[in-house]
C-alpha cells in the first residue's frame, strides 16, 4: 500500500529564508507525486505536480526516487506563503491520491 | 462561476441519526471524492465515483454511503454506524479518473459535529 509521510506538522521561517517542506513516500510502483497548498480562508488546491518539472510562486520539487522524497523548496520565502502544504501521491491502480498529513508553513516577517 | 458546492457548511447532529452531506459540481467532471479531514491526519479518502452510478469504497469507508444518481452530485450519508463522525469533510472532483495529471478541485467542506 502506498504512503505518504510528511514529518513537520509545523514550519516557520523568516521572511527571505530559504524553505524546504519535506514529503517522503512509499510505493512499489512508478510515483506520481503532487503538492497541494490551502492558503488561509481558501480552498485547497494544486500547486505543482512532479510530472511538470515547473515551478510554481517561486516554489519546486524534485522527485529523488533513491530517497523516495519529493521535497518542496523556495530560495526566498514570502510571508504569502503561509498556509498549509499537503504531499499527494497519485496510484495508477487505485486510481487515488493518498494525502500526507500536512506540513502549516509560517513565513514570519 | 464553475467550481464545487459543498453544502452545509456546518452540520450538527444527534447520536444515532443519519446526516446527509451535500456536494454539486458544474464542472462537467466524470470522477468525484469524498476526504475526511483531522487533525494531525491528512486527508483520508472515503468514497469515489469515477461515472455516474459507479463507486467505490476509499481507505474508510465504514460507517459512510454514497451515491451518484447524477453527474453533477454525489452526497455522501454519514450513518449512526460511524463511531467517530466528528470532522471536516471535503468533496473534490477530477475532470476523468484514472489520468493522473488531472488535478482534483476542492470543495469548502463540511464541518460535522456530534451534539
């Protein structure tokens, strides 16, 4: 069975820090892994999906299937960045994405 | 405005009775979801219906029905059987299921809480 572990339930950093939010999965197929966002009052929604290889407000991710991790990052981090950040990982043969438990990223000024 | 209603907002209800969640696209999506959402736990899949009139059982479906009698609707019943009712419920629906890249479009849930 797939998982996703996303080990800090809190983050917070400074404003211009750099910011790493870490996803690590498990899954014996091939992973196709996505990272939600939920800003504050908002719903949740897709910010980037390894597939893509983009980059999003700033923020990317590299899927490293020797450590099985899809990490999120940013150089420089906004106090608009604040939210709650979610790990998914899609099964192909369950045709679902199993969630992380979420990672509340607080950019203080 | 296209997107997914998710009514109500916040649901209360006695031990013992069966409650009702509403969830309405106009997205023309074919696959819609039910998560359950906790604390500390992520979002945990109940139910999806990939075509209307079709679903299957999520990672905990017990103590939960579903049904899609139309594309645009699948309510998910919270029964008495459920022993831990009290949470936040989100509804998302994906254009076609089984195509990964597709990203799932969210609801503004449900709060349920137990009187």
């Amino acid at each position: 069975a797939q998982r996703v572990t996303q080990p800090e339930k809190l983050l917070s950093v400074f404003k211009g820090a750099p910011v790493e939010l870490k996803c690590n999965y498990s899954y014996s197929g091939s992973p196709e892994l996505f990272w939600y966002v939920q800003y504050s009052r908002q719903r949740l929604q897709l910010l980037l999906r390894h597939i893509s290889r983009e980059s999003i407000k700033g923020f990317t991710a590299d899927l490293n299937k020797g450590e099985t991790s899809f990490h999120l990052k940013k150089p420089f981090a906004q106090e608009e960045d604040s939210a709650m950040y979610y790990c998914a990982l899609y099964s192909g043969s369950a045709r679902q994405l199993t969630f992380g438990s979420g990672t509340q990223l607080t950019v203080l000024p | 405005d296209g997107g997914i209603t998710q009514s109500p907002k916040y649901l209360f209800r006695k031990e013992g009775q069966n409650v009702t969640l509403s969830c309405e696209q106009n997205l023309n999506h074919d696959a819609m979801y039910w998560y359950r959402q906790d604390p500390g736990q992520g979002l945990r899949l109940i139910y999806y219906s990939q075509i209307v009139n079709d679903f299957q059982k999520g990672d905990i479906a017990e103590g939960y029905s579903v049904s899609r009698e139309k594309k645009e609707s699948f309510p998910l019943t919270v029964t008495s059987a459920q022993k831990n009712p009290t949470a936040f419920y989100l509804c998302a629906s994906t254009a076609a299921a089984g195509i990964s890249n597709q990203p799932q479009h969210f609801g503004d849930g449900t709060r349920l809480s137990i009187l």
